[in-house]
C-alpha cells in the first residue's frame, strides 16, 4: 500500500500492481479498494493497475468537511491518481466512479482511454425524482460521521447526464452494462449514445456487482484497443 495526496490534502492510500500502461481503477458503492482487487490483478497482467480507494473510504482520509464530498474534489482525486501513474493513464470506473470518471474527462484531464461499468448517472424518466428531503437527510448522514455514505448518496441520487458536455468527448469509451438493473442499463445507453464513437458492450445476466472474472476480458481487450 503506498499513499499521495490530493490538490486539499486529503491522503489517498492505493496499490500498484503489474506491468504495462498505466490503469487507474475508481470503485463504486462504498467499498474499500479491496472489492476491486480481483479486477486489478486479472488486468495487471496487461496493466499496470493503480486502485485507490476513494476519499472517506477505505485507509484513505475521511473529513469533518461537508465540501470535501463533491465531484470537483473527486475528480482532483483521479488527477492525483494521474500524476502518481506518470501525468496520464487510461481510467476504469464502476458505477459512482464511472460518474467520477466522465467528470474527470469532461473537465480534460489526461484520460487516454475510458472504460465504464454501470455508470449511476441518472436519466430523466428512469428513476423516481429525487424527494424534497434529499438536502436535509445528505446534512443528517454528514452530521453523524456517515460522510462517505453521504458522498454515495450525492453520487446515486442526484447527478444528472451530462449529455451535451460527452458530445464532446473524443476519448476512445467502453460503456458495459449486465442489463440486469434497468434505471443502469438506461444511463449506460444514453452516455454510450452521447460519446462520439463509443464502444457499447452488454454482459447479459451480470448483476451491478459485476463478477471480476466476467467483466476483465472486456476491459482488458478494449485497453489493448482490439475491443
């Protein structure tokens, strides 16, 4: 385990494994960067991995900071992530880290490919509208030391597509789904359709805690560029 630390200071622990292009993997939900280890060793073979865990999770700081839990201090995240990796590395993010991950590409940090498993973005129409106690019930679980939690919830519930700012993308984009939790398999079509020449992929039965062993090759043969 080594650590760095992000543009405000927060210390993100992480583990480099394998040999190759550089990989950067953001987990989803919150996990600890253990429940993508057996991701990162199945790509490391090609790969070198550099899986960290997420600011507030895992041995990586938490804050008292309500600020600290938004998507500009994540995306400083992955760009700390990026300097540890040389400047610039492909990036593969699940779920609330495949949110992260777009961010950080909308906003050109130097992403060189983009490999995304069930982002939770939110498309208009698939999901319930986000309740009026949303605010209130974010400051409770920040207020009694459920930050991370907090951020999950920021993640899963309010964060929109961004479908005018992907048009603009011209990183080469995976986008994979298990068409097995529709509201997913919903964002999963809209970002792929809102990406100039992604690539869109479905492991049929998968659910969103995908098994490592079913989802690697996809992201394996994508990050060589023969996907």
């Amino acid at each position: 385990m080594s650590h760095t630390a992000s543009l405000d200071g927060t210390s993100l622990a992480y583990d480099r494994i394998g040999s190759g292009p550089a990989l950067v993997v953001i987990g989803g939900g919150p996990t600890r960067r253990a429940a993508s280890s057996e991701l990162a060793e199945l790509l490391a073979t090609s790969c070198t991995v550099y899986n960290y865990d997420r600011r507030g999770h895992g041995d990586s700081d938490d804050s008292d900071d309500t600020e600290s839990f938004t998507v500009d201090r994540e995306v400083d995240d992955v760009q700390a992530m990026l300097d540890v990796a040389g400047g610039q590395a492909a990036v593969l993010g699940s779920s609330g880290g495949a949110v992260i991950a777009l961010q950080a590409a909308i906003r050109g940090l130097a992403i060189t490919r983009l490999a995304l498993w069930e982002p939770a973005n939110v498309v208009e129409g698939t999901r319930p509208p986000v309740p009026d106690s949303y605010a209130a019930r974010l400051a409770e679980l920040i207020a009694s030391g459920r930050r991370s939690d907090a951020g999950e919830m920021f993640f899963a519930d309010a964060v929109g597509l961004p479908q005018q700012q992907l048009r603009a993308l011209e990183i080469p984009t995976l986008v994979v789904d298990g068409a097995t939790t529709p509201w997913l398999s919903a964002s999963a079509e809209a970002v792929a359709a809102a990406i100039p020449h992604a690539t869109r992929v479905t492991l049929a039965g998968q659910q969103h805690n995908v098994e490592a062993t079913a989802l690697a090759p996809t992201i394996a043969g994508f990050l060589v560029g023969s996907a």
